[in-house]
C-alpha cells in the first residue's frame, strides 16, 4: 500500500516548519553553508523529503525570504496605521523596521546579507520575494510621498525614503554584526536619523510677522 496523500493543512504545517528551521540555517551558515542534509536533520525527516515541498536549495532560500519580507510588511503597515500624521506616519514605520530587525535578527541578516548567486542585483529580478521586497518598499515610499503631499516634507519623497531605509539599514546592520563602537548607542544612532530627518526635511510653517494677528 502506498503512502497516504498528505492533507493541505498538513502540507502547509510542514512548509512552516520547514521555512522555520532552514531560516535558522541560512542565517548560521550562509547560502553556501546550508545543505539539505542539515535541513533534515534538523527536522527529524530524510534529507530527501524537502523535495517534496521545494524543488532546490533556491526555491527553499526564496521562500524563507518571502516570507521574512512578508512579515516586514505586516510590521510596517500595523506601525503606521496608528500615525496620526504624515510625519508621524514616517517616523511609525522607520520604528517598526527598528523593531523588526532587532526581534528577528536571523531573518534581517538573510533578508538582506544572503544571495542565491552572485549577482548584485539578482534578488530585484526574480523569485517570490521580489513582490514583499517591493510592497515593503512601495510602503515606506508613499509614507514619505504622503507628507510631500500634505506639505510636510521638502525634497523628493521617493530619493528621500531611500535615504531613510538606507540609513537606518546602516545602523541595524552595524548593531547585529556587532561591529558599533563600546560607545556608542544603536538607540542614540537610530534618534540621530529620525532628528536629522526631520531636522533638515520637514517642511516648517512660515515665520509669522509679529505685527501680524494670530
């Protein structure tokens, strides 16, 4: 008698887990360093059965990332659903990608740090976590577009938001690596970027003339 045919939820039990533990061997030993023996190991299962669920290392490597971004979406949008105003709605996101890379540093690291390849830009052409990669993107590009629109910010709102992720990607990056001076504060770094931000970007109301009424 055959192997019974797994059942969906049991199927996307298994994925999870799968996703979990290979998430955990990619941030410890890179995409070179993860091998499907560890992985099944790992999960108590033959070093066979993810072939089952992924057609390679790739396919596993893109979903985990998927995921992960997936993830970083839900923590973005939850953050700036409770802004009260453009600005605020900046400074809620650029919290969430703080908090969410520091929960999950794991995942931050293969997010960003790990390619399947060796090309510069691979991850920006293919697989399925381009779409989170450009929906976590698309989120903090129309916060800031946001404030433009509202008058809040000066400058272009897209080369601005780049900006924005680039430098606290700088900072989280140098934290989990572990690579910031003794003295020096991630949270010190992190307030830098949103005070100089909004020191140098926000737009201000007007001076008003003191002999002008109220």
């Amino acid at each position: 008698m055959g192997r019974p045919a797994l059942q969906p939820d049991e199927i996307n039990e298994f994925r999870e887990r799968l996703c979990e533990a290979a998430l955990r061997l990619f941030a410890e030993h890179g995409y070179d360093g993860f091998t499907l023996r560890a992985l099944g190991s790992a999960l108590a299962c033959s070093p066979t059965t993810p072939y089952r669920y992924f057609e390679n290392k790739a396919e596993i490597y893109d979903a985990v990332c998927a995921r992960a971004f997936e993830d970083l979406c839900e923590a973005q949008a939850a953050g700036r659903a409770g802004a009260d105003t453009p600005w605020e709605g900046i400074r809620a996101q650029g919290r969430s990608y703080v908090g969410f890379a520091r929960a999950h540093p794991h995942a931050y690291r293969v997010m960003f740090d790990l390619r399947a390849d060796d090309k510069p830009r691979a991850f920006a052409k293919k697989g399925r976590h381009v779409e989170p990669i450009m929906r976590s993107w698309r989120l903090l590009s129309s916060a800031f577009e946001t404030a433009a629109d509202a008058g809040e910010l000066e400058g272009d709102p897209r080369r601005l938001a780049l900006s924005f992720w680039s430098s606290l990607h700088g900072v989280l990056s140098l934290e989990l690596a572990g690579c910031l001076f003794e003295d020096v504060a991630a949270d010190d770094l992190v307030a830098d970027v949103f005070e100089r931000f909004e020191r140098t970007y926000r737009s201000r109301p007007p001076t008003r003339d003191p002999g002008e009424s109220p």
